[in-house]
C-alpha cells in the first residue's frame, strides 16, 4: 500500500498509539422495522461508490434487497484519525475511512482494523456475510469471523499498472477462506476454477430498463451538442488498458468523424493520449447522463489494447451500449468475442484499418442486423437475475433471515 507523504507532525502516530479514534455518522441510517432483521453484509471495496458505476454499485445496491450492506471503501487523508457513515439508500451504507497524513504502513492497517472492529461494535453486526472485491482488504479483516466470506473477482487485479506486489499472495489467502467465489466473465472464470471448488461464473450484465431508453431520441448533453457527427463514442475508466495508439491511427485516416471519449483519466498521463481536432475527451458522467449521451451516438466502440491488463476482462459496456442500439465494434476482447462476436452481435476487429471498416460497415447500417437475437440475449443478462442467482447460492451455505 502506497503511503502519502508524510504532511503533518506526530499527532498521527500518536492518535493510533492512544486509540483516539472517531466514529462518526453524519446521516444516520434509518432504523430497521423489527419485522424485518436483515442479515448484514460488510463489502470491500477498492472502487469508490461515487466513481464510474459499475459492477460493485450494481451488485450491492441489488443486495440491499436482501441485506443490510456496509459497503467500506478504500481510506480518504486527511487531518483526522475517523470513518464515516452516508445511507445511500434503505439498508445500503457507504463507509469511508479518514486517516490522518504520517501514518507508517504498519499503522495504516492497525487503524483500518480499528476502524472496522468499531464500526461492526457500533452497529452490533454479530453475523454477517463479508464479501470482497480486493484481496487487499485481509491485511486489516482476517481476524474477522464472518458467517461467509464471498470474493466477487471482477478483473485480474494483479495484471493492472501499480498493482501491489503482494495482492497474488493476498488472494491465495482469500481463496483459502472463501466459501463462494464469483468471477466477473468466463475467461476469469476459467483462471479460477481450479484453485476452489465453488467458483461460479457472472459475466457484465446489463440494467436494460435504464440504457434502453437511448433507442429513443434523448436531448443532447450541452458539452457533446456542438460536435458533429458521424460520432463514434468510448465510455468508461481510460487507463492502461485503453488502445491510445489505436484511436490515433482510426482518427488520421478518418478526420471527418468524431471520436467522443466519456470517462476518467486514471494511472496513465493525459499528456499521452492521442489529440486531434476530431477527439473530444469530456470527461466522467454520471450513470443517469450515460443514455443521453448514448442516444446521440452513431457507433460505441472497446478500442481495448491487448495486453496482460485486458486479458481477463468482460466489459460492462458491451450489453450497455447494445441495449442503447449501439452498433458495437471491439478489439479482440476474448468474453466480448465468445458472447457478442461469435453470434454476430457486435464486430471485432484487431488492426487499425480492420477497426475503421467495421465502423464504416455500421454507419453503413450493414450491422448488426440480428437485433431480435441481440435482445434476447439481453433479457437474459439482467443484473437483478445476477444478483437473484448469486444470493441463492448465498442462502445455500448460510441460514439467513431472508425477506419473503
């Protein structure tokens, strides 16, 4: 775990040494009806609540059906030595731990550990599911004793830039401790598979309701509204794994078209990707914007680099921009090309020039043309059914008080 430099005088250390810590509420949950005692779960995270939506959000705002989730994120810096506690929604609480500036490595973990054991004292959680989207997280939990340990592994963590050298070591140990483990598509799947005996796939799944109202035309966001079309438009996190020399190349050959980029810049330097009159980069949008962003497209595209980092991934926005109407064209993603290649729902291309004719080929409405099969196969990727086959395997292995 990377430490911030040191900013402030000793008091930091001094706070862990004397175990002066606040736990503070500056929403308090509403109270839960005595009728109905959900069971607790306590989620680690190492993506932030309010980042790009995606498969954390969409799973535990689905759990808060069935549970009272806790769902604790990496810690902020800061000057004071407290965790917080925001309701997000009925049952569904985001927990942030503070930590003051000065802290060593050692102390980091002592006070996350703290801070936990706090809160589940506080909020009197006695049995509970504790369910992980990093491995990271067991250098200040695994003294805990929950009533099931769940690892959703949603990406190859290990094989992201500036991942900790110990996360490998770290998930070996989450394997032995996990009762149930979820993978988020096949090929991970396939990775895990044979290092626990109760490994199940749940590849990206789609809220159809929420994207399928880009089918119809949407007003146009002020900040894409004077760009001109044919636009061909990316969402989601630009990183390591984005094709910068790819979109270069498809945007010389093509000036006339407009490559519109949505989402945050993270862990590459943005003096690094590829510049021109006809690539806009507007940034990170809200969830709720993304169909209005959607509907004024032409063409989405996973412009995805094929490397170590992509080599496990299942893309989210696949579904997402399908059930918008999108024609979709991908790099060689291996999960986008068993589920949308293969039956020709989306188009997959693995050069520059391969990528600018599949696009050409769906301005050109020569693709897809299955729009029927595209949205069964839609209907059938819900992440309410996700989250509906996840928690019965949960209730498999734990006696839960489930609402009926």
């Amino acid at each position: 775990m990377k430490i911030p430099e040191y900013l402030g005088s000793n008091s930091a250390s001094e706070l862990v040494e004397r175990g002066e810590s606040k736990l503070v509420n500056p929403v308090v949950p509403a109270a839960i009806p005595p009728k109905v005692q959900k069971q607790a779960l306590i989620c680690f995270s190492h993506l932030r609540w309010n980042f790009v939506y995606q498969r954390p959000q969409h799973i535990m705002s689905r759990a808060s059906k069935d549970f009272n989730v806790y769902f604790i994120e990496e810690p902020i810096w800061g000057d004071e030595l407290r965790i917080s506690v925001c309701k997000q929604a009925d049952d569904l609480q985001i927990v942030v731990p503070h930590l003051p500036h000065g802290l060593t490595h050692d102390e980091v973990i002592r006070y996350q550990r703290q801070l936990v054991d706090e809160l589940i004292e506080r909020e009197k959680l006695t049995d509970y599911v504790a369910w992980y989207y990093t491995p990271m997280a067991l250098n200040f939990t695994d003294h805990l004793r929950p009533s099931l340990t769940v690892y959703d592994c949603m990406d190859e963590l290990s094989a992201f830039l500036g991942a900790p050298r110990e996360l490998l070591d770290k998930e070996k140990e989450l394997l032995t401790q996990a009762g149930l483990v979820f993978t988020g598509g096949h090929s991970l799947y396939e990775a895990k598979r044979d290092r626990h005996e109760a490994v199940y796939a749940f590849p990206s799944s789609i809220d159809h309701t929420h994207f399928s109202a880009a089918r119809a035309k949407q007003p146009d966001p002020d900040d894409q509204r004077s760009i001109g079309h044919p636009r061909i438009g990316f969402s989601g996190v630009i990183d390591e794994r984005f094709d910068r020399e790819l979109i270069a190349e498809v945007a010389r050959r093509r000036p006339q078209w407009q490559f519109v980029m949505l989402g945050p810049v993270v862990k590459i330097d943005p003096a690094s990707l590829p510049q021109g009159a006809n690539i806009h980069y507007l940034g990170m949008k809200d969830y709720k914007q993304l169909p209005n962003y959607f509907s004024n497209w032409d063409v989405a595209i996973l412009p995805f680099a094929l490397n170590e980092s992509t080599r496990f991934i299942s893309p989210t926005k696949t579904p997402e921009y399908l059930s918008a109407g999108l024609p979709v064209v991908s790099t060689p993603i291996r999960d986008v090309i068993r589920t949308y290649g293969a039956p020709g729902f989306a188009q997959i291309a693995d050069t520059a020039e391969a990528f600018e004719k599949a696009i050409e080929r769906a301005l050109n409405g020569h693709h897809p043309t299955d729009w029927s099969g595209i949205d069964d196969l839609l209907a059938e990727s819900s992440w309410n059914k996700t989250w509906d086959e996840m928690c019965r395997y949960i209730k498999a292995r734990v006696q839960i008080p489930f609402e009926q």
